[in-house]
C-alpha cells in the first residue's frame, strides 16, 4: 500500500508540527499521486551510464508552483527544515516501492529551482535490505503502438 499522510507523521516525529498544516498534507498528496511517483521513479532509475538525478527533480516544479500559488502558507519553502520536510515525504512515499536512499546531488540546472539547491537520489534496496523490509508496490510500465492522427 501506498504510505499515508498519518504514516509520514508516524514515522517522522519532527514533522508532526505539520499534522494539521493543509499545505503540507497537499504537497505529501501531490507527490504521493500515481504520475509523481513514476516520474520519481524514473528519474531514480534513468541513472544508467549519467550522472545520478535526484527524485526531487521530477516534482520539484509541481511542490514550488503549488506553493508559489498560496495566498498564506506556514508552509513556507525558504524554511530548510520545510524543505527537509519535503525530502523526508518523498523518502516516505517511494519505501514502499522498494527505494531507499544513495547519495545526495545538486539539482540540475534546467530544473531551475527557486527554493532547492540539492537533494536525495534514490535506488532499489539491496537484497539484505530488501529482506528486512520488502517493497509492498511496484510500477508497472505499459507500452503501446498507436497511430498518427
């Protein structure tokens, strides 16, 4: 199953401050939606022969954009801890997929971030870890042929 909002806090004693922040709430749902989590996904996994890319990459338009648009927010991303916040959500929503922590990176330069400089980069478990705590979902992929219109 797919981590909730009450897991996130659970687990995450720090974070709890923000257990009744909507703000907060709606960035842990927006990246917690099907296309974040296999954009986060994908930009974990593209690694192969590049240089790592950190998860946040995939989203960090979508979080900025959507505070950027609050008229009042205690949600505040020039805040580090805040920003802290958002990583630990992200940790949070991809364990279940099997995805632990690598290595920290600075964000690329087309992601033109205005409140994150860096950020986790993430792959799957190794098969000890994988024992200990075993993923719970998986993304599957579909292909199709269409024609051109």
């Amino acid at each position: 199953m797919l981590t909730t909002y009450s897991e996130f806090l659970s687990e995450n004693p720090p974070c709890n401050k923000f257990a009744k922040d909507s703000h907060a709430q709606a960035i842990f749902e927006l990246l917690s939606q099907e296309k974040s989590i296999c954009d986060m996904i994908d930009a974990s996994s593209s690694n192969a022969g590049k240089s790592v890319i950190p998860a946040l990459a995939a989203v960090v338009s979508k979080i900025e954009e959507y505070i950027d648009n609050q008229s009042v927010t205690n949600f505040d991303l020039s805040n580090s801890f805040n920003r802290t916040v958002v990583g630990r959500m992200i940790k949070s929503v991809l364990a279940p997929f099997g995805y632990v922590i690598n290595v920290q990176r600075r964000l690329p330069k087309d992601c033109m971030s205005k409140y994150f400089t860096s950020a986790m980069c993430y792959q799957i478990a190794d098969d000890r870890t994988m024992q200990i705590n075993p993923p719970t979902m998986r993304m599957v992929t579909t292909r199709s042929i269409e024609p051109i219109l």
